[in-house]
C-alpha cells in the first residue's frame, strides 16, 4: 500500500470517529438536557409543597395538613377569615396536585413512575382527610365545565380517591 492509500485509508477512519464521537456527544447532550428537565421538574414540585407546607406552619390553626388530631368539618368552628385562609391554602394545595398529575400520571420512566406513586399517594391522603374532602366537594360542586380544573385531573380525584361517589 502506497502512503498516499495510506493517508487516505486514515483520513476516511479519521472522519467516521469523528462522526462517531459527534453522535455520542449530541447524544449525551440530549440525555443530560432531558435528566435537568426532569430535575428542575421534581425540583419546581418539592419547592412548591415546601412553599405549602411552610403556609400550613405559619397557620397551625387550620387543618392545611393531613392528620388525625383534625377530626373536623370545613365549615366547624371556624371565622369567615380561617375559612377563607383555609380555601385558598387548599385551593394552592390543589394546584400542586393538578401540577404533579398532569406531569407525572402518563410518563412511563422509572424515575417519574416512583414520583407519581408519591404524589398519588399525597392525593389519596389528602382526599381521604375530611376537611380537604369536604372542600373539594363543596368546591367541585360549584364549578362550571369552563372554570374547572383540568378535566383529567378532577375525573381522577372524583372516581378514583374519592371512590366515585356520586355526590362530588
């Protein structure tokens, strides 16, 4: 083989490496571009139920989280002003949820298939703790089609974490 063979035999495999290598490279691009996605989504949730979680600490005297020692009715016992706290923590509440529902309830990786058994199970918690329950309720009850929250999303809650009753 002449040397001019040569050169041209290492110029052609010279260029499918690099070839090669642009390829692994766009692709780990790509791969690391979807994980900070996923992260910032996870990350915009948990800051969002933190956020949450430190309203229902500044308000200890509203059932904003789910436990037993709240054994107790919406409307019981509470000033026009604690209900209306108490509506609009939940109604933030409910946003979250919409949220983590519509991005996670579909997503079949393994990663977002663990955070919607997370936030399903927050779902299922809160649907079963009365006053979230009853607000919710009284709430969707009062909605129209138009002014409601995503379709999926309030189908879910009514049929499957409040066991399709009728009433909601």
């Amino acid at each position: 083989m002449t040397s001019s063979n040569w050169i041209s035999v290492v110029s052609d495999v010279a260029q499918v490496l690099l070839i090669l290598i642009a390829v692994v490279t766009y692709s780990s691009s790509k791969r690391k571009e979807e994980i900070d996605r996923e992260n910032g989504t996870y990350d915009s949730l948990d800051e969002r139920f933190t956020n949450y979680l430190k309203l229902a600490l500044r308000n200890t005297d509203l059932p904003l989280v789910v436990s037993e020692s709240y054994n107790i009715k919406i409307g019981a016992n509470f000033s026009a002003e604690q209900k209306y706290r108490l509506n609009c923590g939940y109604l933030i509440l409910i946003s979250i949820l919409e949220r983590a529902y519509k991005l996670y309830r579909d997503i079949s990786s393994d990663s977002r298939e663990k955070e919607w058994r997370g936030w399903e199970q927050y779902m299922v918690d809160y649907t079963s703790f009365p006053p979230f329950r009853e607000f919710w309720m009284e709430m969707t009850e009062n909605l129209t089609k138009e002014a409601g929250f995503h379709r999926d999303f309030e189908y879910f809650l009514k049929q499957k974490l409040l066991g399709g009753q009728k009433q909601c």
